[in-house]
C-alpha cells in the first residue's frame, strides 16, 4: 500500500493502472482514504483546537463519504459526459484511483505549521487534483490529460461547492 501511496504521488500512470486493474485493492484504497482523513483532522485539530476524538472521527466519516460521492460523480461525468470510444470503466475502478490521488493529503497533518501551513494547504491540493487527473486518465484509458482535465474540474465544482456551503453552515472551516 504503501509503495502505491508513493507512486500515487508521483503521479506514476502504472501505478493507477495497476490499482484499477487489482480487485482486491478496494481495502487499500479505503485505508488511504482513512489515512489522508486523519492526517486531516490532526493537521485542523492542531490549527483549530476542538474535541481530539471527534475531531478524528468526523474527519474519517467525512473521508469516506467525500471519497465514495466523488468517485461515483467522476465516475458518471466520466463514462457518460466526456466517454470517448476507449472509455471502459466501473464504479469501483474509478474510487480505488480516486483513492490514491489522495496519497498526497498525508502531508495535511502539517497544515498547523506557522507561516507555511496555509501555503502546505494549497499546494498539496493542488497535488492532490493533478494525481486525481492522472487516475481519471489511466481510470478511463482517456489519450488526452484535457479530456481527464474537464473530468475533474466539472467534478470538483460540483463536489466541493456544495462541501463549502454546508461546512459554512455547520460552523466547519474549510
């Protein structure tokens, strides 16, 4: 797990096209997820403060919900808006790639470091949406990085918009 974490964040093609192809990576890929999420809340528990387990535990349930909408709305954006002749793809496939672009988010527990905290903050995202790119691509066997480009762009909107409004509403930061 550990070695496709790595390759994930080195935004390695193989490595996605290995974990779509492996059955039996659908736990890894959660555990990923689980991982990034509690680094995750450490990293805004550090910054915020607040309730230590609820902390761990709101972020983990968070995780996985964001991880299995966002998989399944890529996945549709994917296969039905942007599907070309190549296009051969199932749910699971698309969450367990979608789960190692995360890779990268281990490096949130970081993000209560004064003066580059924030800036940590941004970039790994951004990290993090290349190394979604590159698993869509692979994921969808696209030939073009635009055509993975629109994928997750039109996905991120429709995902983290609404993340925004309803972090805004429960008093979350974001």
């Amino acid at each position: 797990m550990i070695r496709r974490m790595i390759g994930a964040a080195l935004l390695q093609p193989s490595m996605f096209e290995e974990v779509e192809h492996d059955h039996t990576a659908t736990l890894q890929a959660a555990m990923v997820v689980i991982i990034v999420a509690i680094a995750t809340a450490l990293g805004s528990y550090f910054t915020f403060g607040g309730n230590f387990i609820i902390a761990i535990a709101a972020g983990v349930v968070f995780g996985l919900v964001k991880w299995a909408i966002w998989a399944f709305i890529t996945y549709i954006i994917g296969t039905k808006l942007f599907n070309t002749e190549g296009t051969h793809a199932t749910w699971s496939q698309m969450a367990r790639g979608t789960a190692f672009s995360q890779a990268p988010g281990v490096l949130f527990v970081f993000s209560a470091l004064p003066i580059i905290g924030q800036f940590l903050l941004v970039m790994v995202s951004i990290w993090q949406l290349c190394a979604m790119t590159m698993a869509v691509k692979q994921v969808l066997d696209y030939r073009s990085m635009w055509r993975a480009v629109g994928v997750v762009v039109v996905g991120f909107i429709i995902v983290a918009v609404p993340i925004v409004i309803i972090q805004a509403m429960v008093g979350v930061p974001a």
